[in-house]
C-alpha cells in the first residue's frame, strides 16, 4: 500500500468541512507513517499505554472501549477509514481507555514528534486536526443521548445511520449498504443493552423492512421512516461544509 493510498481517507474526512491546500496535503502525505495490519480483537493500545505514535485507520474498523468494575465493557466509539482515533495521545500521555482491532484492519502509525512538527509548520493542518477532535467529542455527546434517552430499536437504528452516513462521506458504501463486521454483542455493549435484547431488535428492525443484517454486511431498507425510528439527525457529525 503506497503512501497516498494510506493518507486518502484521512484527507477526503479533511476535505469535507476544512479549507487544506495542496501544500498541506503534501506535508500530510510526507509524514513518516508504519503500516501494520491488525486481525480481529488485537489490542492497539489499552489502558495505561503510553504510546509514541498515533495511529491512522486506513482499511478496517477498530473499536474504542473501556471495561467498568464488574469486568462488563463499554464500546465507546466505532472508528473506520480516515480516523484518528488517538489523536489525543498527542496531548494526553497515558491511554485511560483501549483500542482494539474491529475485524481484519489496515493501520498507519505515525510518529508524535512528526506530527507535533507538521502542526507547528502547517497551521490549516492544526486547524483540521483540532476540528477533528471537536467533531469527536460532539459524537461522544451523541452517543451519550443515544444510551440514555432513546430506546433500544432507536438506539440501534441511530448507531448504524450514523455509521453509514459517516462511511459515505468518503465513498466506502455501497447504495444504501455497507460492511461493517461488528456482532451482535459488540452493538449490544455499544448502545446499552443485553444480548438478548439485541437479538430482538434486530429481529424487529428486519421485520419492519427497516435494516438488514447479514455476515458483516449491513443494509438499510427505508431510509427514510430509519431516520424516523432513530431520530437521527445527522448536525452533530459536522458534514455540512456551509453550516
């Protein structure tokens, strides 16, 4: 994989809603970045690390987690293509939460002392980055209201909108479907909810003509009355350049 091809979904993220030119696309694709291809449940970083380079999710998904005192697990966050999910170990030192592989994964790490340097010569590139980070945390406040105000089906139906709408942005779906190679439990720690319980919302939202799952592929089937069930409003992903 040349290096163009590791840094393209990262720069059509960038290019949605951030002015960057070409010379900062450049500076970007001239960043010292080591692949590594990760398998499925492979730790990245966890709790505790300290890590030296951040790391640029090119193929694949990785998953951001936490495990609480009883030993249960929060998922976090989904990250896929064009993500920087650690960015903020730039700043913050030690991980207090882990990344881990989400299926087979594509990764570029790219040193801290690279991209302190970039940030300090390429100030568009420290803005996209810094906007990057806020688009983060306005999902995180989503996700918040996702697991503590919505229902489970809503919750659901919002998760996988979001995933789609997010993968769209950089031309990864296909139609209205995509892959995405998350089971069951893993939604079931992402939006609240037993096992169980998840097995029935799928079941609900299949029955409903509204999604469908099928070995790592998901489809939606009515877009329109999904955005009804999940409430979705897609504001707080940020893609609207004009806004």
């Amino acid at each position: 994989m040349t290096k163009t091809e590791m840094t393209e979904p990262f720069l059509k993220r960038l290019r949605i809603n951030t002015e960057i030119d070409e010379e900062d696309e450049r500076a970007i694709n001239s960043l010292p970045i080591a692949t590594k291809r990760m398998a499925n449940g492979e730790l990245i970083a966890s709790v505790g690390d300290r890590p030296t380079a951040c790391c640029l999710v090119t193929d694949g998904f990785i998953l951001r987690s936490k495990i609480v005192g009883t030993g249960q697990r929060q998922v976090l966050a989904f990250h896929q293509p064009g993500d920087v999910p650690d960015l903020q170990s730039l700043f913050l030192h030690i991980m207090d939460h882990d990344l881990t592989a989400l299926g087979h994964c594509v990764l570029g790490f790219i040193p801290h002392g690279a991209l302190r340097e970039l940030i300090k010569r390429r100030p568009s590139v420290a803005q996209a980055l810094w906007r990057e980070t806020l688009t983060d945390a306005a999902i995180f406040r989503e996700w918040i209201c996702n697991i503590g105000q919505r229902d489970a089906t809503s919750r659901v139906a919002h998760l996988v909108l979001e995933l789609y709408a997010r993968l769209k942005a950089i031309g990864r779906t296909d139609g209205l479907s995509f892959n995405f190679p998350a089971t069951q439990t893993l939604f079931a720690d992402a939006v609240g909810t037993s096992v169980v319980h998840m097995n029935r919302v799928v079941q609900e939202l299949r029955n409903q003509r509204l999604l469908d799952f099928d070995r790592g592929r998901i489809s939606i089937l009515d877009e329109a009355r999904l955005r009804k069930t999940a409430d979705f409003d897609a504001l707080y992903l940020h893609q609207d350049p004009s806004l």
